[in-house]
C-alpha cells in the first residue's frame, strides 16, 4: 500500500509579452497548480500606535505581513468592535471606537482559489481597550512555604528570573 502525502507543485509563467505595463494582449500570467489541497492564509495584524485610549479612539489597523503560503489573492474582513459584522474590506483601516469597552478587533483572512480548490481562511485579532488603560501584568513569584495550586498539574521550577543587566563593557 502506498499512502501519498500532500502533493503539492505550483509553476508561475510570466510571459511579458511586447512590453512592460501597458494594455498587452499577449502578456499573461500562466499558473500551472498541481495542488492537492490548500495552504491556509497566514493573518497578520498590528496596530500604528496605542492599543489604549479615551473615547473617541482611533486606531489604524494593518494586515502587513499577511501571507498565503501559495500566493493566492487574498481578501481582508475586519470586524474591529467584535460585533459580527464586518465592518471594512480594506487593508489597512481605520476605525474610531465611540463607546467604552474592551474590543477583540479580528481579521479574516480568506483565500480566493480558482475552481476545483478549496477555499480557506483564518483569523487574527489584537485586543483593544477603550476608556481605561490596559492592565499591566506583573509577574509574582510563588511565596514560600506555598505549594503550587495542583499537585499535578505545575512543574516545580522555582528558578527566580535572572536578571540582564547590560553592561557596556567596552575595550578601549
Ligand atoms: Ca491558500
Ligand atoms: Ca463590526
């Protein structure tokens, strides 16, 4: 028996034709897909700025670094106040929150594939809070005498952080 993985062989052929950037009816873009199956899109999303703010808030969202591991085209549905919606199709939006709240603003990225593949998409998101500050985490460590809170579950490791200091130590 014979159990064949994923197959997958993907040719581009660019044929510029006469010239470059013009209306050239024998330039074409020829994909020659042996592909069975899909690679999933790989969503990116970051924010230019503070992830924080007072209301109104605005906040410029990027899907830079989004990729498809075959290059398919991709399109971009953000719902940036988590309410179901889509609220753009664009790259890079722009959103300005009016109320208070803490929004999971999600990117969904699906894959345009030609006929006979199969559609796929996957999201990402980035959390913004409206109208406080986001809580900073601090890291405590266990206090002594205290077990860990399973007897199962937590690795004993009671390595304290180290602390780097970097010294300049230069030579001259
Ligand atoms: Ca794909
Ligand atoms: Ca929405």
């Amino acid at each position: 028996m014979h159990a064949a993985g994923p197959c997958a062989l993907t040719l581009y052929l660019l044929e510029y034709g006469d010239g470059y950037f013009a209306e050239n009816p024998d330039a074409q873009l020829a994909l020659v897909d042996f592909v069975r199956g899909n690679r999933t899109p790989v969503p990116q999303v970051s924010v230019s700025g503070e992830v924080n703010g007072l209301a109104p808030f605005e906040v410029e969202f990027s899907s830079a670094g989004t990729t498809d591991a075959y290059g398919d085209r991709l399109a971009y549905a953000w719902d940036s106040d988590a309410d179901g919606v889509v609220d753009s199709r664009v790259q890079n939006p722009t959103f300005t929150y009016e109320e208070n709240g803490v929004y999971e603003a999600t990117l969904k990225v699906p894959d345009q594939t030609g006929p006979g593949r199969t559609g796929r998409s996957a999201a990402a998101s980035v959390r913004i809070t409206v109208g406080n500050t986001a809580p900073v985490v601090e890291f405590v460590t266990p206090v002594d005498g205290r077990t860990s809170p399973s007897s199962t579950g937590w690795p004993s490791r009671s390595r304290s952080p180290t602390t780097r200091r970097s010294t300049a130590r230069g030579s001259r």
